[in-house]
C-alpha cells in the first residue's frame, strides 16, 4: 500500500472501534509485509469477536505458515466470516494444513481463496487433510487455489456437497441425504476414542499404590461412566476410505454428484454439461459473443415466404 497506509494498531483500533463493519481490508498492507505473524497475532484477536465482518481480505501480506497458526486460531473461534482472502501469499503445505485442521470446527466460513502461494502444489497430503476435513465440516462451499491431483475429483465432490446442504437449509427442507452419519438426526454419534499419541506411551513402571485401597464407603467418582456432551465426545480422524464410502453413500441417495469444482448458489448454472466450472478461472468469451451478450447464437435471417 506504500506510504499513508495503516499500522496494525491502526487496524486493530479500527476492528475493535467499529462493530458495524462487514469487510476488513488489508491487502498489500505495509505494516503487516514486515511482521506479517506478529500482525496477525495481534489482527486475529478483535476479529475472533467481531459480529458483522463477513469478509477478510488479506492478499499480498506476506503471509508464511507461522501467520496461519493465528488464522487458524480464528476460524476455531470465529462463526460469522464468510469469505477468507489469502492469495498471493507464502503459505506452504504446512499452513495449508493448519488451516484445514481448523475448519473442523468452523461453522461459518464458505469461501477460501489459497492462490498464488509460494508452492505451485500443496501435495497430496494436503489434499487428504482436506477432504477428510469434510466429514465435519458442512458449510465450506468453495476452495480457490492450484491443485494437480487425480483426488481433486472427491474434494470438488464435497464441496458440491455442502453447496447442496445449504440450499436446503435455505429453504428449510430436510438435508440429511447429504450429512455424514454422525450428522444426521436421530443418529448416536459413535464413541470412538482418539488413539494415544505415540509420544505419550502409558509408564508401565507406574502401578497402584497398595497403601491407598478404595474405601467401601467412598464410591469411586464417576468421571468414566458420566454422560458425555455430543459435541464434546472424542471420534477418530476419518480415513481417505471414510469419506469414499461417504460420497458413495449420498449418491446412492440423492444421484451422481459432479466432479467438477462447484457452483454456488449466486452462480449461474451452465446450459450445459461441456465446460464445467472451475473456481480460479474467469469466464472467457469469444469476439462473437462479445457482440452478443447473450452468449447465444444468432439465427440467420431467411427471407419471408410470399403469401
């Protein structure tokens, strides 16, 4: 932004002044250029709270994976952003990840734009965390960003998915031929406890000591057998195969879904089938049709018919 442009504490007064702002702009910002994970750590805060701003745009701020741990720390928290602008960054795989581990808990956000970042291709694993990011999350509609995978076919499948669900919930009719299964109504999730981290082996050397007996007269507390919260309840990480079975599952309920990338609901749809929709490119148009902005073909004139 060059010379006159707001420091990160101008921004953060900004944020934290004004609670009818819907947008926060900020791209190309000087100030967060230099110090981009200290701005953000300091940016992330106020917007953690907001309650109207619905589109962060932070394009061209030199943004690394380190700054994505703060964003990420956001979008756990946050529920009201829509719209996520990070291209033209430097984020790697590792921040990519970062952010989709968070997602797991988003409920709000429907737009993330990851273009032109400093790697041409996030890797597959960046892919997986992705997709399986999609067993929870049900309101990511569209991701934005250059992808080389035979995979991609699923992720464009779930986001079509929760384009989907949220046309339904819109209208207010029922959605749950498109939800994971510990989504649906009606349906337990199943307690499936996380496995041990490797680095956390239970000691084997620690046993019971035999000088401290339970008392008969002082029931053992309950923790283990108390009901626990639905959403509190611990589930593995689904598989690569999970979500398979998943998209198979919705498929054999509601049909094909397409594995283009997604249209949302404020897109046109196309007449056709041909072309497909990809979210990082713009529509191109011929000379002819730029002529004609219908896009349609002209019929010829005949001459009429002698009566």
């Amino acid at each position: 932004m060059g010379f006159g442009a707001k420091t990160v504490t101008q921004l953060v007064k900004q944020v934290t002044d004004d609670a009818s702002m819907t947008a926060f702009q900020a791209a190309g910002n000087a100030s967060i250029r230099m110090k981009s994970a200290e701005a953000l750590e300091k940016l992330c805060e106020p917007l953690k709270t907001h309650k109207c701003i619905k589109q962060v745009v932070l394009s061209e701020c030199e943004i690394t994976d380190d700054g994505c741990v703060f964003l990420a720390q956001l979008l756990e928290e946050n529920h009201v952003i829509e719209e996520l602008v990070l291209d033209k960054n430097k984020i790697q795989s590792k921040g990519a990840k970062t952010l989709a581990d968070a997602l797991i808990k988003n409920q709000g956000l429907r737009t993330l734009n990851l273009m032109q970042q400093a790697v041409n291709n996030f890797g597959e694993d960046t892919l997986e965390c992705f997709i399986t990011m999609f067993n929870d999350n049900v309101t990511l509609t569209k991701i934005s960003w250059r992808l080389e995978s035979r995979k991609s076919f699923m992720l464009n499948k779930l986001q079509t998915r929760n384009v989907e669900i949220k046309k339904r919930k819109d209208k207010g009719q029922d959605c749950d031929s498109f939800l994971p299964d510990h989504m649906k109504k009606g349906v337990a999730a199943s307690p499936t406890v996380e496995p041990v981290k490797e680095d956390s082996p239970v000691k084997a050397d620690s046993p019971v000591k035999e000088d401290s007996p339970v008392k008969a007269d002082s029931p053992v507390k309950a923790e283990a057998s108390s009901p626990v919260a639905e959403e509190d309840r611990p589930r593995r990480r689904p598989s690569m195969d999970d979500m398979e079975k998943h998209i198979e599952a919705v498929e054999a309920e509601v049909g094909v879904l397409p594995a283009e990338s997604p249209r949302t609901e404020d897109e046109e749809k196309p007449s056709d089938n041909s072309g497909g929709y990809r979210a990082d490119e713009q529509p191109v148009c011929s000379e002819e049709q730029a002529e004609d902005p219908a896009g349609l073909p002209v019929a010829e004139e005949k001459p009429a018919e002698a009566a």
